[in-house]
C-alpha cells in the first residue's frame, strides 16, 4: 500500500490557520458592498491632478478660466470617488459623471494630470459602472419560509 492510497495522511495538507474574523472580515464584506476599486481609482486620479495642478513646474499651466476649473474637476472627482464608495445605490450616475469629468481635466488641468490621473479615473469610472454585487455566500443566504400547509421547495 502506498501513502496515495485510501487511509494514508495527506502530506501536502495546507496549514489550518485562523479565518479572518472580526475587523477585517466586517470590511471585506462592507467592500464587496460598494463598487470599492473603482471610487478609489477615480479618488487617486483626482488626487493625482489636483497635487499636479498644484506642483511648482513651468510645464503646468494656469490660465483664465481654466484656472478655476484646473481646480474644480479634480475637487469633483475626488468627490465623485468618495460618493461611488460610500453611496452604491447611484453607481451608474456618478460614475458616467466622472467618466465625463476626467475627459474634461484634459482640457482644463494639464492634459488630465499629464494622461495618468486622468487614465485612473477613466478606469474607475469604468469600474464602478459595471460593478455587481457579489452573491451571497451559501451559509449566509435567509432562509425561505413557506406559509403554513406549503411545502417548501
């Protein structure tokens, strides 16, 4: 008999380590809530052209106008990726608000933050767009229960 047959130990078993609880478990559940990734990604691209726009370099440009707005589309997506994180119910909505937004910071904050901020929040617009929930796991779906007399299925 050799160790792959029936009853011998299995050598190669993964080490049972403790599941994730509490803290951690509450905010991995409370990200797969929301559309995470994409709000962060449009948040990091506000940030990005907003620190930019801000930089002390003769290669940025502020001018008229666009100076005000240099500053107000990246201020809006910042806070079009805190909305898509902590509002997931009108995803759809904020996120084409800051797809149309980060196209515009080509014009008004230096070619989009120099094509990188605006690349993130193109992304996670897209992200946070075609975001879904995630199932339920088996162990945590209801229950369904059957009026009286009804059997359940």
């Amino acid at each position: 008999m050799t160790e792959h047959e029936e009853g011998a130990p299995n050598v190669f078993q993964a080490p049972a380590g403790p599941e994730p609880r509490g803290a951690r478990r509450a905010f991995r559940e409370w990200r797969r809530s929301r559309p995470f990734w994409g709000g962060l990604l449009v948040l990091l691209g506000g940030t990005e052209m907003l620190l930019l726009y801000k930089a002390p370099m003769k290669v940025t440009i502020h001018m008229g106008a666009y100076g005000l707005a240099g500053y107000l589309v990246p201020i809006l997506l910042i806070v079009l990726g805190l909305s898509l994180v902590f509002d997931p119910q009108h995803r759809t909505f904020y996120s084409i608000l800051a797809l149309l937004f980060a196209i515009a910071s080509w014009m008004t904050s230096n070619l989009g933050g120099f094509l990188f901020g605006m690349v993130l929040a193109m992304t996670g617009a897209s992200l946070a767009y075609g975001w879904a929930a995630a199932p339920a796991a088996q162990g945590e779906e209801e229950e369904q229960v059957a009026p009286e007399g009804l059997p359940t299925s």
